[in-house]
C-alpha cells in the first residue's frame, strides 16, 4: 500500500472515530424531551414528575384547559382580525402519536389587541380539552399562534356531533394514522372552520401539553361548529382519548367577547 493511501485511511479512521464520538456525545448530554403520554405512568397526573423541564404542569397556577362555565361579559375586548392564507397542496400533516398536527407556513396571520400572531400549526384534540359544565365536546381544534416576542396565542374550536364539517372533508381521509407518519394535507382555508358569530372567551392560561408552559393567551370560540359522528369516530380510532384534564381555574377571569370578528 502506498505511504498515501495509509494516510488517507488513517485519516478516514479519524474522522469516523471523531464522528462516533461526537454522536455518542450528543446524545449522552442532550436534552431529550421526556416521554408522556395520555395514560398510565406517564399520564397527565404524572407529567410534572417526568423531567424537570415539565415542573410547570405539576406547580403552575395558570394552567389550560379549564372548564368555561362562569365567563363574564366584556364590552370592549378586542375583535380578532383573522387574515389565514389557503394551504398548499405541498402542506404536510403529521402523526406525532399525541395529535394529528396540520404545519402552517403560508404566512397566516391573527391580530389581536394591535398585535401581530403568525399561524404556525392546527391540531385536534378528541374528546375537547376545555369543557363547559363539566362537560366535553366531541373534539376540539387549537390554532396555534405566535408573534415576534415569542407570546403564544391559541385559538380553539369546540365540535359537537352533527352534520359533515366540509372543511375537515376536505383533508380527514388523508389523515396519518400510523405513528410518526407524515402525509399531505389539501388546499383548505382552516379560517372556514370558525363559528360565523366570533363570540369568545378568553383567559389566560399555557400549554396543554408538557413543559406546560404558561403566559398563553387563550380565545376559546364559544360557539361549537359541527362535524360528523363518523368524522369524529374515525379520528377516535387511532388517537382518541388525547385530552388533559381541566385545571383549577385559581384567581382567573373568563371574559366574554359578545359579537364578531373581522376577516379582511
Ligand atoms: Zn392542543
């Protein structure tokens, strides 16, 4: 072998050693998200007790969902501006064996208050998570927006059992059912879905997932939109009971939007 070609090895040995190391490194120091889940040890009940990054779920005082019973009217909240683009047929869905969670990037916005939200993803939760007198709706979507300081805003839609939602027909028998699978969506407007009177409720509360992060702004549309029995039995069978319970409201408000909101 010539002088060359062993240092060619040699260093090719290098590399892939230095690599093993760098990939052994990471993940012996990175820091994985624990796994939870909705059930069992690694339930909600257990979800603060999973990683200290989820303490939150377990000390927080602001925490979502809630039951809505007991809002109280508001004159002067803020009209939300809903300005949602139609998705491309190039947007993808994904099975991330909590929820079946729609990516946004078509710039879809929502100004609320003055301030500008940017859409970034839409997923479901079966049965809903929020309830009213203790009761849960069929389902429940959340539009999750962001804006430039990094504030969350999460709009949420309430389905009771009905007629045929045309919006969710538009994409429901591409879902991915399988864990971890990821399909294409369908030219939808999710603006459509919203209930046409704009009354809402808003509180502030977090994340309903772990770390459970808190400082969410809550707009929970009062008015439950309808879907099919079969819409909702479908997405039952492969991710139904995805719903953490409701938490104690504490020393917050529900108030009360009466009418409307504005789509340019
Ligand atoms: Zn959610």
């Amino acid at each position: 072998m010539k002088p060359t070609a062993i240092i060619a090895l040699v260093m090719l040995a290098t590399i892939l050693v230095l690599a093993g190391c760098i990939k052994s490194t990471e993940s012996g120091t990175s820091h994985e998200a624990a796994h939870w889940s909705y059930e069992g040890n690694t339930g909600p009940s257990h979800w603060g007790d999973l990683s200290p990054d989820y303490r939150t779920c377990k000390t927080g005082k602001n925490q979502s969902p809630i039951d809505l019973t007991g809002a109280m009217p508001v004159a002067n909240l803020p009209e939300l501006i809903v300005n949602y683009r139609t998705l491309p047929v190039s947007a993808t869905m994904h099975n991330n064996t909590h929820t079946i969670q729609v990516d946004e990037n078509t710039g879809s916005t929502l100004i609320y208050n003055g301030t500008t939200y940017r859409l970034l993803q839409y997923h479901f939760h079966n049965p809903s998570e929020h309830t009213i007198n203790g009761e849960p709706a069929a389902m429940e979507l959340h539009l999750v927006h962001r804006d430039d300081e990094g504030n969350y805003l999460v709009v949420g839609v309430l389905f009771e059992a009905g007629a045929e939602n045309p919006v969710l027909a538009g994409f429901w028998d591409a879902l991915p059912e399988e864990e971890g699978e990821t399909t294409l969506g369908a030219e939808v407007n999710i603006a459509d879905i919203l209930p046409i009177d704009g009354i809402y409720e808003a509180y502030e509360g977090s994340l309903t997932t772990p770390p459970c992060t808190e400082g969410v702004h809550w707009i929970m549309m009062k008015t439950p939109v309808e879907m099919s029995q079969e819409q909702i039995d479908y997405y039952g069978s492969f991710l139904g009971g995805t719903a953490r319970p409701v938490q104690r409201l504490n020393n917050r408000a529900i108030a009360e939007k009466a009418a409307g909101f504005v789509r340019p």
